[in-house]
C-alpha cells in the first residue's frame, strides 16, 4: 500500500476538503481523488460521504485514520531511525516573523538541512497572528512566532526571547544621553504591526506610563527591513530587535537611543499541531528552541 496515499486520506480527513488537501499537498484535486478512489479500492470501503460543501469520514474512514496515521508513523520513524534522517523526504511548511528571520533562521535551516538533507521546507514570513491563524487552519506545520498559539491540539515549545531597543540614524538630530518620552515622541515611532503582540505591549507600557497614545505618531509595520530603512533615511525612531541591527550599528548608520522607557523583550515559541503521523514538526521544533539557545550564548 502507498504510503503517500495514507498521507493523502490524512489530510482530507483533517482539512474536510479534497481542493483544501491538494493546496496543502501542492498537487491537484483530481491528483488527490485519484489516490482516494486507489486507496477504497485496496481497502474495499467507502471512506468518506461527499456533499457540494464539505467532506465527511464514514464509520470505515474513521476506523482507518487511527490506523494510517499509525502506518505513517512508523513509516517515518523507521526512514529517521534507520537512516538517520537521511533518507526522509517530503516538504514541511514552515510559518515565520521577521525578527526570526533577521536572527536565527538561517542557523535553523542549515541545521534542519544537515539533518534531513531531502526534506524541503517551505517557507512563510507574515505577521504572528496570521501565521498562528495559518496554524490553527492546518495551512502550515510548524510556526515560529511570538507566541504562544493558541487551539486544539496545538504544543508549544518556547524558544527564548530577543531583547529590543529604540533606534535612530545618528544624524536625526536626537541629543546624546538618557532622552526623556516627549524627546523621542517629536519624531515618527516606527513599531510592529497592529494587532500584533509586541504592538499591544508596546501600547500598553505607553498607557501604563501615563502616555496619551493617540498623540504619538506611531507607524506599525510587520517589516523589519522598512523600519530599518526608515531609520537609517532619517524619518524617525524605530523599535527593533537588537540583534538584527548590529551591522547598521557597526557601520554607523544607526545608534541605540536611551530612553528612560524600556520595551519589554520579544518571546518566542515555536508552535505545530499534535501528530502522530509525522515527527518532523516537532523534531524542527526541537531544533529550532536548541538553535535559539545557541544564538543567545552568542
């Protein structure tokens, strides 16, 4: 029996949804029916009822998803065992934030590579809240964000936290030394996304420090990148991660502002569903928290 066509019953059966199955799958719905309709011909049972909107397990395809997910399982237990991940292959999304990638990522997919070198990793950079909410609608395997996620059957594994600071071109015109609030609030604040965790306490240490936010001109974006750019042209300050900002530190073209007010720093957690079909995400999970430890030690 194709193991690739369990797989295939799995994620029907989670996602209600042949077309939603091939999207995740990166194949095509008639790709799908066909390995469906192979499959209740090997086993002699219809596995799910059908309608115009969604897609059901019958009472044989519920007692066939425990015992392919077990199947596949041990599929992918024997391939890491054995092979030492070495002969493990398929694609595992990965859902991700700037912050991440602008310090740790790439140690985490050269590790992952080492690892499983035939395992592709899909990836995704977005806000938290719409990389959890990918998560939770079983679109992604793995997130990597401020979290935790919350939502049935979801781990959370916390991966340590990256401490963040106010930054500025030195040519902006901010004077040396501890600055006051106001000092800082004359220019553009250049923050994280609305919605976002990090915005809702940055806001909230405003708030609580007897700030009227809605006279502060804050920016929100989920790039990383736009606020570094915004600062070094002298448009205003921006809150980043210390880390992703050493080389326009060292260069000049950015300098720490001390502000009497210091942001609270970025927690991180890596998130993926409970599954007992494939170890993967949780595996990259591991790894991604060893991986977080190292870059703090450095």
């Amino acid at each position: 029996m194709n193991t690739r066509f369990l797989e295939t019953f799995l994620w029907v059966a989670r996602l209600k949804s042949f077309s939603a199955a091939a999207e995740r799958l990166h194949t095509t719905q008639a790709a799908i029916s066909n390995r469906i309709a192979t499959l209740e011909r090997d086993l002699a049972v219809r596995l799910f009822t059908r309608d115009t909107h969604t897609v059901n397990l019958t009472s044989d395809g519920e007692s066939a998803f425990k015992r392919a997910e077990e199947i596949v399982r041990l599929t992918h237990q024997l391939r890491d065992q054995i092979g030492g991940g070495q002969s493990l292959r398929g694609a595992i999304s990965i859902g991700t934030i700037d912050s991440i990638v602008y310090s740790w990522l790439s140690d985490l997919i050269a590790k992952v590579h080492g690892r499983y070198p035939f395992v592709t990793l899909d990836l995704e950079v977005d806000t938290s809240l719409a990389i959890s909410r990918r998560l939770v609608e079983r679109q992604i395997d793995l997130a990597l964000v401020v979290g935790p996620v919350f939502g049935a059957d979801l781990i959370n594994i916390e991966l340590g936290t990256l401490d963040t600071g106010w930054f500025a071109s030195p040519h902006l015109g901010l004077r040396s030394g501890q600055l006051e609030l106001p000092e800082v609030f004359a220019f553009p604040i250049f923050g994280y996304s609305k919605g976002s965790q990090p915005y809702h306490n940055m806001i909230g240490q405003l708030e609580r420090a007897g700030i009227d936010v809605e006279a502060v001109r804050i920016f929100n974006t989920n790039s990383i990148a736009t606020n570094i750019r915004l600062a070094v042209d002298k448009i205003g300050v921006a809150v980043l991660p210390k880390s992703s900002v050493e080389d326009y530190v060292s260069r000049g073209e950015l300098v720490e502002v001390t502000v009497n007010f210091e942001m609270q720093p970025l927690l991180f957690h890596a998130a993926y569903m409970k599954r007992y079909d494939n170890p993967l995400p949780g595996a990259i999970a591991t790894m991604a928290r060893e991986t977080a430890v190292e870059f703090g030690q450095r």
